[in-house]
C-alpha cells in the first residue's frame, strides 16, 4: 500500500515537472518546431540561430527562433515603408516592501493614541497598532519590466537590431 502510495506521488512529481517544462521555450524547442522554415536558411543564418543571435537581413521566422516571441510588438511607417519592431523585455524585482507616496516609515502605524482606563490612579493610555492600516503598503516587492533588445523589421528581413545596457 505504501509503495503504491509513493510510486503514485512519484509519477505525479514528474508528470507535473514535464509539463512546466514544456511549457518553457528554448532554441532548439523553436528550430524543432519550424523544421521547413529552418532547413530553408543559409548555413550562416543556420549557425546564428543555433547561437541565439541574428543579422541585418535576417527573416523574422529566423529571429524567431533565434530570440523567441517578442513580449511587445509595435507597427509604423518608416521613409513610407510598412515597418514593424518587436520589444523584448527582461523583469526584475525591487529590494524589500514598497511603500507608496508619501508613506515611507514603519508598518503603517495608524497614529492613534487613546485613553485606555486608569490604573493606580493614574491614566493609561495606548496607541492602537495596526500593520495593515496603511493604503499604500505592499508586502510584495514591485516587478520592474525594462527592455533588453530590440529589432526592426521592413518586408519581413531585419532592417536594425538592438541590445539595450540595463537602466540603474
């Protein structure tokens, strides 16, 4: 009973664990899935794509499968031509909670102090604490998306390509 219990986890661990990482997008899952569009490329653009990188005049299905799908895509026109740059972006997470505007210290307390009651004669009084009081206090650190590369295509060939210094 015990083994199949464990054997029955077991295959639910890697049943789970395939399909996360089938989800996951790699060069070479891409090259595999576009085997017509990739046997119809130089050797040159082949060795490229293979290495992740691309080349003015490249097709978009090789920059595809070099850098994958863009997470932006933007259209326009330029000198009259019909153009379109796709955006890739990377995130980062910021250090710590976040506080909003104006809302930089503590946990947000609440600033009320009130009489308690008296003991020994004397009043009591206490400040009422409350973590979750402040309106612009997240406990979640912010995500911070930023572009790491770009490229610009005219009649489906790259045209300009760029890789962006992150931002400090």
């Amino acid at each position: 009973m015990k083994r199949q219990l464990f054997l029955g986890a077991l295959l639910a661990c890697i049943a789970t664990g395939a399909l996360l990482l089938s989800g996951c997008s790699t060069i070479s899952s891409r090259i595999d899935a576009n085997q017509a569009a990739f046997g119809q490329l130089s050797p040159q653009d082949q060795a490229l794509v293979r290495q992740g990188k691309v080349r003015a005049g490249m097709s978009q299905e090789a920059v595809y499968m070099a850098w994958g799908p863009p997470q932006q895509k933007a259209t326009g026109m330029v000198h009259n031509v019909p153009a379109e740059t796709w955006v890739y972006t990377a995130s980062t997470a910021g250090y710590g909670p976040y506080y909003g505007p104006g809302w930089y210290g503590g946990w947000g307390f609440s600033g009320q102090v009130a009489f308690v009651g008296r003991r020994h004669g004397h009043r009591v009084f206490g400040a009422f604490y409350d973590p979750f009081w402040d309106p612009f206090y997240y406990p979640f650190p912010p995500t911070i998306q930023y572009p790491v590369k770009t490229v610009s295509f005219e009649r489906g060939r790259v045209v300009a390509f760029q890789y962006l210094a992150p931002g400090y």
